[in-house]
C-alpha cells in the first residue's frame, strides 16, 4: 500500500509540474494578426529593434501605445521572449519585436492604428 501511495504522489507531483511548465502564449492569431487576452489587435514599432530587449516607446508613448505585459511568473517560450522596460517593467516581445495595444482601439478587430506614423503596424502570427 505504501508503494502505491508513494507512485501516485510522485505522478501526481509530475503531473502538476507538467501543467505549471505548459503555460499558454501570451497572445494568439485571429486570422492575420495577433491580439491579446482581450482579443484587442497587438502591434509592433518600427523604432524598436528586433532582439534588442528594450522598448523605445516609453512615457506618453507608451500612454498611446500600452505594452502587453508580463507578470513575474511568466516564462519565455518558443519565439515570445519578456523585455524589462525602463520603469523596470516587464513586457512580451514576439520574434524580438515588443508588443503594443493602441488606446484608440475600442472593441476585438479593431485595427486603428495600423499603418500610424508609418511606423506602427499590425502584429503578425
């Protein structure tokens, strides 16, 4: 009995450490885009450069363009990778590039603010 006890708890401790490893991705593909898990468009900045780890929209730019955040237990994975921010921040990144919502979109499938400044363009899968 006690084998069988001591079997089921070290499966179940795999088990639960399995699920804790199998995180979702921080965002998903709505036809040919990404949005968040507020189903809100995401975008990318030209100004920031791929696999730098930093964002150059910060302050009132980033007021316009909020980041899609991380929080502290998140954990990189495949081609999304976590930038610190200059705040201290943490914030996703997909292929290098940091991801941004735009303030002026109101409701999923919005895409406002794409195409902005030439600069700013819709996050692609």
């Amino acid at each position: 009995m006690k084998i069988t006890l001591k079997l089921t708890a070290a499966a179940l401790l795999m088990a639960s450490a399995g699920l804790a490893a199998a995180q979702t991705a921080p965002a998903t593909a709505k036809g040919d885009a990404l949005v968040g898990p507020n189903d809100m468009t995401l975008y990318t900045f030209d100004k920031d450069t791929a696999g730098s780890g930093k964002s150059v929209c910060n302050g009132g730019c980033a007021t316009n363009w909020p980041p899609l955040m991380a929080r502290a237990e998140d954990k990189v994975s495949g081609d999304w990778s976590i930038i610190t921010r200059d705040d201290g921040s943490k914030q996703w990144a997909y292929k290098g590039k940091p991801l941004y919502f735009w303030v002026k979109d109101a409701k999923p499938g919005e895409r406002g603010g794409d195409g902005i400044n030439q600069v700013w363009h819709t996050a692609k899968p």
